[in-house]
C-alpha cells in the first residue's frame, strides 16, 4: 500500500475558482483530468513528487452522482462549503481488501479530454462515506506513464497530514498496511471536534512550505 493521492471537493464557487485559489496557494496549475461517467463527477488534477497527486473534484447534474456513492460523498461535502474529501490508497493486488472488508471492487474510469480512458478498481468509499478518517483504496489498470502524477512535472512535495481520527480505527479496517502507506509523511491525529476526516495537508513549494 502507499499513499496515492488527496481529494478536494469543490466550494460553492466551483470547480475553475477552487482549482485557481489552490494554485495560488501552491505556486502550481492544476490539469483538467476529465469526466467520472460511472460517478457523475469530473475533476482537475496537480501532479505531486513520489507518484501522488491533489484531485479537486466537482459533482455533476447527472443521474450517476445520486446512485454512485462517490458521487453522494462529492455532493456532500460540497454542500457543507468544500474542503478536503479524503486519502485514497493504492494497492497492486485489491483481491486482499476485498477479502478483509468484505464486500467486491468496483470498476471506475475517467475520460480524459484527450480522449484516453483512465481506468481503475475502487473499494472503501462508503465506509469512507460513514468513517471520512477512513481512506479508500484503488488499484490501477493503466500503464505506470498514464498515472495522473506523471500529467506534468511537478516540484511539489505533500510533506505532512492532519488527519482528525484514531490510527487504530484506521489499522481496524484495512490492517497496518494502511498506516504504513504514511510512513513517509508527518501525520498528526488530532481528536475530531466535529467530522472526522483529513483536516489540512501540507506541502513543500518552490515558494516554501504551504498549509492547505
């Protein structure tokens, strides 16, 4: 397991507005990533150090964003104002987390504006959805090269997490793996006050170290 990327949903003034404030704050642009046909959502990507990457992420007026659960999670949280959606893990094998959370993967995609197919398995969003500390997994089914972190070069480097929530409930779920796939970062757990969830990310720029 490692850390694979941090997802961002939308304020009330969309997705352009938000991606710009975020690019302000990290002296960086973000990609268009293109349309979650399977979850109703579309998204914009920055590419980070070490294969991970931010993803802002806006739902659409589409039937696909009331049944799939990510597309519920993404309306959700744009709804409370915006802010930091959750951790997303990445594994090689996903057979071993549909076994120990028992329940199956499901097949996920994004059409990318120059027409490639990005395709992946998912598990966790909805306990994700119930616990946010919760991370979800995903297991790519694309070459290393399409990964969403090699869209552009990127000089930025996630340094550290604020995570509100318990390691334990984390290691509970998905095993030590999980915690593992932080090692190389500075995670704070903090007591929730509220939500649980990842409260702030912090990075390391060009321009100097930025709290998100």
């Amino acid at each position: 397991m490692r850390l694979d990327h941090l997802s961002f949903a939308v304020g009330p003034d969309g997705l352009a507005k938000t991606t710009a404030r975020l690019s302000r704050l990290l002296g960086a642009t973000f990609v268009d990533g293109g349309v979650h046909p399977r979850f109703g959502t579309r998204n914009m990507v920055m590419p980070l150090k070490w294969r991970q990457y931010i993803e802002v992420v806006e739902v659409l007026d589409h039937p696909a964003s009331d049944k799939a659960p990510f597309g519920q999670a993404v309306r959700a949280r744009s709804d409370l104002g915006g802010g930091w959606l959750g951790w997303v893990i990445a594994v090689d094998d996903i057979a071993t987390v549909e076994h120990r959370i028992g329940r199956h993967a499901v097949q996920g995609n994004r059409h990318r504006p120059d027409g490639y197919n990005l395709q992946w398995k998912q598990i966790g969003v909805k306990g994700f959805q119930a616990d946010p500390q919760l991370p979800f997994v995903i297991s790519w089914d694309v070459p290393a090269e399409e990964h969403p972190s090699q869209s552009a070069p990127s000089d930025i480097q996630l340094a550290a997490l604020e995570i509100a929530g318990d390691p334990h409930r984390v290691a509970d779920w998905l095993g030590e793996p999980a915690l593992e796939a932080l090692e190389d970062l500075e995670v704070r757990w903090v007591a929730p006050n509220g939500t649980p969830g990842v409260v702030a990310a912090q990075f390391s720029t060009p321009n100097g170290v930025v709290r998100v």
